[in-house]
C-alpha cells in the first residue's frame, strides 16, 4: 500500500542567522518521492548549491514565509511542483513569493496570491515545447486586475531553446490552449516578463519562433474555444497572434442569432452566452474563421 508522508520543518530547530533560519544543501541528493509532502513552516532560506541535486516528485510547499535560493545550474527538478503564498497589501512590485523564479506586482486586488511551479515542459498546439518551467498563479477575489510578471528561469531549462527568442504564454488550464503574451527578454537576467489579464492562471516560455512560424495561423486553429459544450461563459484563446477583430454567433440555418461584444483580455475573450437557447450553434471569427459549440 502506498501512503502519503508529510515531512515537517520549524525554523525553531534550524540553525540560523541573517534571513531568519537557513538551510544549506551543499552536496549530495535529495529526492522527495511522490505522495510526500515537505512542508516549511515559518521564515526558513534554504539554499541549494550547484553541487547539490533535488529531485521533487511530490510536493514542496514554502508557505508564505520560507524562501528557496537555487544556485544557477542547479534548479529543482523532477514532476511534483512547489507552492508558495504571497501576503502582501497592494499596490505592491517584484514581489517573488518563496524565491520561486516569478516576480508579480500588481495595483490593486487580493492581498494573498498561490504561486505554484512545476518542471514538466507544455506542449503548444504546434507541438513545439516549452521550457521545463511553468507557474500557475491563483487568488480567491480575483476581478479584472491585471497582473504584471517577470519569469526568471535556469539555463538548464531552456533544454535547447534560445533564451532571446522566448515569449510568454499563457493558458487557463496546464494543458492548454496556450495564448501567446507581448514580452520582454533580459537575456543576462534570464527573465522574460509580459502583463496577464484576468483571470490569471497557468504562465510558461515557449519560442516565439513556433508561432509566428507557424502554418496554423492562417487556418481556423488560430483560435480555438472552450468549452466546446457550454452553459454560460465561453472563452476564446487564440493560438497565434492574430487579436480578435470581430465577431458573430449564428445557428444551423445561417441565422445570425448574437453579434455580441466580448470582453477581450489579451490573447483571451470572453463571451457570456446564458441567455442564448440550448442548441448547435456557430462562432465566426475575424470574417473567416469558423468554430462550431453545444449551449446547453
């Protein structure tokens, strides 16, 4: 039988100075096997150095006050992920909760913001991938802000891309779609920063060379909607950079039945259909693209 086991640390029983308490990895390897949850409890800096390797495949959570320090080379790896807790009073600016690699500042909005890092690579609907870094940033309360982020990544992550042609995307789920965002590279910071629209969700890097590249721009993929089967809200994400121009709900007959203004958030839209009938109906995008959905 497997079970899960927590693993527990007190800054009380650290040894500790300047930050608060620290803990140093200097060498060897620490793997955090799946079903295992390590747990910070209290301003605890823990500092992995490059001769040193952690392997999480479970889960690390730094809570709002621990902090991870990871030397250049040696990032975490493995499939678990680490979460962290921004509590903060906006406006706040460069805030990076538990020194997970995402800087966030915003004007106004919730106090606490869940940060959350994997190490899996995304795959965009090129199927070209992403870095082997990903985040995923909630809040309860959320209600238009924008969020204004900076990625900071390992050179070991970028598993073959090139660092200056990174963009941004993001998606509502961790398996896409996946929106491109405008970015901004700092090749020798290695960080790469954009504005998420709301509602903030799943942030990576993918080159933005598959895109703009990319043959499905000029063919209906360039968008794509979900859910495909709706009650209320329905969400347009577009897959390439073309922006959302125009827009035109019809049925089966051909009937235009809505020419409805959406609320455009980046590379995302969103339409609220709850007063359209149950039915088949079509979505026209742009005077050319075309996408078929189930109101129900």
């Amino acid at each position: 039988m497997c079970r899960s086991l927590l693993v527990v640390l007190f800054a009380s029983v650290l040894a500790g100075t300047s930050f608060s308490q620290t803990m140093d990895l200097s060498s060897g390897n620490l793997t955090v096997l799946s079903g295992t949850s390590l747990r910070f409890l209290g301003p605890i800096e823990w500092t992995i150095s490059n001769a040193a390797t952690v392997v999480n495949d479970g889960t690390i959570d730094l809570g709002s006050e621990a902090r991870l320090i990871e030397a250049e080379g040696a990032p975490i790896i493995g499939s678990g992920s680490e979460h962290a807790v921004l509590e903060a009073t906006p406006p706040y600016a460069m805030l990076e909760p538990g020194g997970l690699g995402l800087s966030i500042s915003v004007d106004d909005g919730p106090g606490t913001v869940d940060v959350t890092r994997g190490h899996s690579r995304q795959v965009l609907h090129t199927s070209d991938l992403s870095i082997a870094r990903w985040f995923l940033v909630s809040a309860e309360g959320q209600t238009g802000q924008d969020l204004d982020l900076e990625l900071r990544y390992d050179p070991t992550e970028l598993n073959g891309l090139d660092d200056a042609d990174l963009l941004l995307f993001e998606a509502l789920s961790d398996v896409g779609p996946w929106g491109a965002l405008p970015s901004t590279v700092d090749v020798d910071a290695r960080t790469v920063s954009s504005t998420d629209q709301y509602p903030w969700a799943y942030i990576t890097a993918f080159d933005r060379n598959a895109v703009a590249g990319s043959p499905e721009l000029n063919h209906p993929d360039g968008f794509v909607i979900h859910p495909t089967i709706v009650e209320n809200v329905l969400w347009i994400t577009a897959t390439g950079l073309e922006q959302i121009s125009t827009l035109v709900i019809f049925d089966g007959s051909g009937r235009t039945v809505q020419d409805p203004t959406p609320k455009v958030s980046g590379p995302r839209a969103q339409l609220d259909l709850s007063g359209l009938a149950p039915g088949a109906y079509f979505l026209r995008l742009n005077e050319r693209y075309v996408l078929r959905f189930q109101k129900v």
